[in-house]
C-alpha cells in the first residue's frame, strides 16, 4: 500500500492506494474506498505537480464514474484541499510547504 497525506497543522486526508493493476487504482480515503482510472490518477498528479511549481491552478480527482473525489486548489494565498460526497465533506487551507511531502508521495517529480 502506498500512502499520501494531505495535511496542515490540525488536519491530516489519508489517501491509500490499496489495489491498483494497468486500468484502476483502488483508493482509500478517510476510510472509504473509491475506484479511480489510472490515467485519472496520472492526470491528478500532472495537475498537481504544474500546481505546486507555479504556485497557482487546480488538481481535480475523479472517480470511475466521473464524480468529484478531491480538489487541490494553490493559489497566493495558500493551498485548499477539498473533499467531497461521499466522503465525509470538508474543506482546509494549508500553505505549500505541507505540499511538498505530497508531491513526493504522488511520485511523478519527474514526469513533468
């Protein structure tokens, strides 16, 4: 199992990459799961990645079905991470120094 947080100071979102084979990864998130596509999960990544270099834009995690999972919005005022139904609703800031353990997590430094 791979993990990658998502956190500030009072806050930790767990993602779980519990199964995955060439089509889906099977996630864990807060204690649910969710299947994603892997070209999803890829596309997240690369979107995340221009995110945090450029200090601005937004990486959107779908789900099979198309169904919003995760937002990870960076912006000059900070990083907001976002979770959605059905996983318990919430939404906090953090700064992009947080960020940078998740980007290692993610695992595509170098695909950009």
């Amino acid at each position: 199992m791979h993990t990658i947080e998502f956190s500030n100071d009072n806050e930790v979102v767990r993602m779980v990459i519990v199964s995955a084979d060439r089509e889906l990864l099977e996630l864990m998130i807060d204690e649910r799961r969710v299947t994603i596509y892997v070209k999803t999960y890829l596309d997240f990544g690369e979107a995340f990645a221009k995110a945090f270099h450029s200090l601005k834009g937004k990486a959107a995690l779908r789900d099979g079905e198309g169904r919003h999972v995760m937002d990870v919005i960076f912006s000059h005022r900070g990083v907001s991470v976002r979770l959605y139904d059905p996983f318990p609703e919430k939404t906090f800031q953090t700064d992009q120094s947080y960020m940078t353990e998740t980007m290692r997590q993610i695992g595509i430094w170098n695909r950009l």
